[in-house]
C-alpha cells in the first residue's frame, strides 16, 4: 500500500510511475495531467496491489477508453471461456474488463484475472456478496457489504461500481414519478430490494465514509454507479435519473475530500437528440468527473443488434464529454455473451469511441486514419490490414472472393476509382477489356 492515492500525489506535485505512463502515452506534459488529476477531471484507476496493471487515464482531453464486461453467471458456469474472453479484451485493447461473476468460484477467477491482466479491473461488490458471503439478500449486514468491498480492494481490483446515489431521497423520486422500465441496474435492485426488506437506508451512503477509507486504502477508484440509469428511451432524462444524479454529484466532491479518484456512471437508453444535453448536465452536476456510460442505447427495438444502437450513442456521447465507453454485445437483454458476441461488442465500441477522438480533436487522434488513406491509396492491401482495428477480418473479407486484378478488389475489379486515378496520373492508359 502506498501512503497516497494518486490524486493525492498528483496535488503534491508528485510524479508517479503512472501518471508518467498516462502523460506519455496521452502526449500530455506531466504538469498539465498532474492538474487534471489533482483535480478529480481525470482519474488513473490503479489499485496498488494490481501489479500486471498497464495504467490508463479516463478524463477529459485523454483518448476515450472502453470497458468490457464478462464473468459467469449460473445459468452459464465456464471460466475457460471466461479467460478466453479476457485475452480477445486484451489483443483488441479494451483499457478496462468488468469481472460481473455472480455466481461460483468469483473469487479464483477474479484474482487470476487480476495476476495476469494488464487492463483496469472493475467489480460491483454488491453482485458479489450473496455468494461470497453464503446469505440470502435481506439477511446481508451493512457491514457485510463492505466487507465484500474491502475483500475486492485487497485483490486488486481498481474501480469499483458502488451504486451509493440511491438513497432514500432518489427512492422517494422513483416511487413517486413512477416509470415504463423500473430499475434496470442489477446492483441498483438488489439495493432497492434490500432496502425496501429491511427498511434501512443504502448501506453505501450511510457508512460512504467508511466505504471511502476502504478505497482509499489501495488507492481504489470508486465509480458511482447509477441505479436509476434509464432502461428504456420512455424513462431517459426522467426526475429519478435527474434526482440520483443531483445525490451522485454530491458524493463525487465527498470523495474527493478524501482523496479517492471518482468515475461518475451514465444512462443507459437515451434517444439521439437527448445525449448531448445529458452530457453537459453530468459534467456540471458532477463537476467535470470523468463520464462513464452504457452505449447509451439509442432506440429499443434492436435486440441482437444492440452493439450497434449503442456504438451510435456512445460515439454521440463521446463526441460531447462522455471519457469511458461500456461496451454492449449483441446479446444483451438476450443472453450471456459468447466470444463472438463480445468480439463485435469491442469493435463497436472501439470504433465509437477512435470516432468521438476524432471529433473532439484529440491529439494524434486522426494519424492512423491519415496513413491508412495512404496505404489505399497506394492499393497496399497488406498495409490496409495491418492498420484496421480488426485486420484479420479485412483480409479474411479481401480474400473470400479474389479479384482477378490484384492491385484492386472484387467490388470493382479494373474499373476501381483508385486503380484508374493511379495510372491516369502516372500518364498510363486505362485500358478496363485487355487481360
């Protein structure tokens, strides 16, 4: 354990060995994130247990990062495919991977994930406790709960989804207003339950102090989840949304007090034209936290396609302030995802968030697309490849159908724009019927 928590350091005037990663990496000088950090506008999630972690930073003006979520659960009890999923995350550079177990050995998995792993770890104890503590919901004890957390920051883990904006005062809201869709945050029911069974307060908002001393302990990111994110474009930007929010922003500044580094959670269905607006209103409730969201879903009726509702909603999100992007599979709200399912999911988001960069003007954002127009250009198929974000699919899609003309593909074959531009200007004739 290290005496101060990155953003403590970093109000210190303090370089630690991450923050010079980030800043390199981000093609920031040092003192310019150090200020970001130190102002809570961007946080390096890095437990100082998790010793294979490869830092990042998620905040404003940095690249915008992904998360993938994975873990069994006990319809679908299979760590071997766990695992695979976790290195596909990797070899596609997902900066973050969700251990969202809720079933079983949760903790083998979670600390070989965390031995092996270069990615930020991310848990939501609450998933974890029923298991790891063997009691059925309405007998858990405040103080289990946080002893779920404590276990998860000794592990490793480097941000955690503690939903604590779900107080009584967001509850009063949700019943009064009423909703198309509830709650559709696992964690943010299983709370709502809990507190509605034994008529107590969110245990991680009565005791946020304690919860705080634990994370700050290991230097734990605490991302504040938010239970009542809208699970329908019906109930998106809804006085329960707003209201948790208004709690969440208070509970940013809160840590921050304490020096533990805070990711603020984001909608989950939101219609196109309503994004933008929501992103100004999370960074102003909360204060320029850095912006975490799920897609957001931008229509409801494309259930196996929702990779790609999300990756629209996320690129908008992005392009407006949003810093962290969750990916979304094509099985969500159907099934638990299989490889290929989650391999589409991270190239979605992938792609969403390399397009916000762009529109946003983050350094050196444009540069791969600059030279892959290049390699086009120059109809060099093996450089097109090794630049796309999935080249073995480029190629595998290339070659499925040859072209007769190899300096071209089977779309067009000899009479491809570039082929005729390219001998044209180098004073040859286009000749499209000799062999």
């Amino acid at each position: 354990m290290n005496d101060m928590t990155q953003m403590e350091a970093a109000r210190s005037g303090i370089v630690t060995k991450e923050l010079a990663q980030v800043a390199k990496e981000e093609e920031l000088a040092e003192p310019e994130l150090m200020a970001l950090v130190a102002s809570g506008q961007v946080a390096i999630p890095a437990n100082t247990r998790h010793k294979s972690l490869h830092p990042y930073g998620i905040g404003g003006g940095l690249r915008t990062k992904i998360n993938v979520n994975l873990g069994v659960s006990g319809d679908c009890i299979d760590y071997h495919s766990e695992m695979e999923k976790v290195r596909l995350a990797e070899k596609f550079g997902a900066e973050a991977i969700m251990d969202l177990s809720n079933y079983g050995k949760t903790r083998e998995f979670r600390q070989k994930l965390i031995e092996t792993s270069p990615a930020m770890i991310g848990t939501v104890p609450v998933y974890d406790a029923i298991g790891y503590l063997e009691k059925d919901l309405k007998e858990i004890t405040a103080q289990d709960f946080l002893q779920v957390v404590r276990s998860h920051a000794e592990e490793g883990v480097d941000f955690m989804t503690i939903h604590a904006g779900l107080n009584r005062r967001a509850v009063e809201v949700f019943l009064r207003e009423k909703r198309q869709m509830n709650i559709v945050s696992r964690g943010g029911s299983l709370l709502f339950a809990w507190m509605k069974m034994t008529g107590n307060e969110n245990p991680f908002y009565e005791h946020y102090d304690e919860l705080l001393d634990i994370l700050r302990e290991y230097d734990v990111t605490i991302s504040l989840g938010d239970a009542l994110r809208p699970g329908s474009i019906a109930d998106s930007t809804d006085a329960s949304q707003i209201a948790e929010l208004m709690e969440i922003g208070n509970l940013t500044k809160r840590a921050w007090e304490r020096g533990v580094q805070v990711l603020v959670e984001g909608p989950g269905h939101m219609a196109m034209d309503e994004i933008a607006a929501n992103m100004k209103l999370e960074k102003k409730l909360c204060h320029n936290a850095p912006f975490y969201v799920l897609g957001p879903l931008v229509t409801d009726i494309a259930p196996g396609y929702d990779h790609i509702t999300a990756a629209i909603g996320g690129a908008i999100a992005a392009a407006h302030g949003a810093d962290f992007l969750c990916y979304v599979t094509p099985a969500e709200h159907l099934r638990l995802p299989n490889l290929e399912d989650v391999k589409e999911g991270i190239i979605a988001s992938k792609i969403a968030a390399h397009a916000a960069d762009i529109a946003k003007g983050v350094k050196g954002a444009r540069k791969q697309d600059y030279q892959i127009s290049k390699a086009r250009r120059k109809l060099d198929w093996e450089e097109t490849f090794r630049l796309s974000l999935d080249g073995e699919k480029a190629r595998a899609y290339y070659e499925s159908v040859p072209p007769e003309d190899r300096h071209s593909c089977s779309m067009c074959g000899k009479m491809c724009a570039v082929r005729t531009m390219n001998r044209i200007l180098d004073g040859l004739d286009v000749a499209l019927n000799a062999k």
